[in-house]
C-alpha cells in the first residue's frame, strides 16, 4: 500500500523533504483544493461503504 499527501499548499522544502524520504505528494494548487476538489472527493467516496459530507464554509465580512 501506497500512502498519497494531496495539498494544495505545499512549500518548497517540505516537497524536498519528502522526495528525500521517498513520499509522494500531489500538489494541486490552493484554488483548486478549495473550490473544486471537495465535490469530486465527495463524488468518489460514495463508491465506498463511508460516509461523506459536503461542507461549504463562508467567508465573514
């Protein structure tokens, strides 16, 4: 079994420090982490017996 990071705010040492110590790590941009990737995780967790939430937060004024 493989153990996968997924961020979207990794920083420049933190990826060297983990090619060093042979982890992988996706990074798919802070945006993206936010806006996008919650609703497809949701969508690819229901292929399993867990149970998910969708939660959106609002940002105060």
């Amino acid at each position: 079994m493989r153990i996968v990071f997924l961020s979207g705010d990794f920083k420049y040492h933190q990826a060297l420090e983990a090619k060093e110590n042979k982890l992988s790590l996706i990074d798919i941009g802070h945006f993206e982490s936010e806006r996008y990737f919650p609703e497809c995780l949701a969508l690819y967790l229901k292929n399993f017996s867990i149970t998910s939430y969708n939660v959106k937060f609002e940002k105060s004024v």
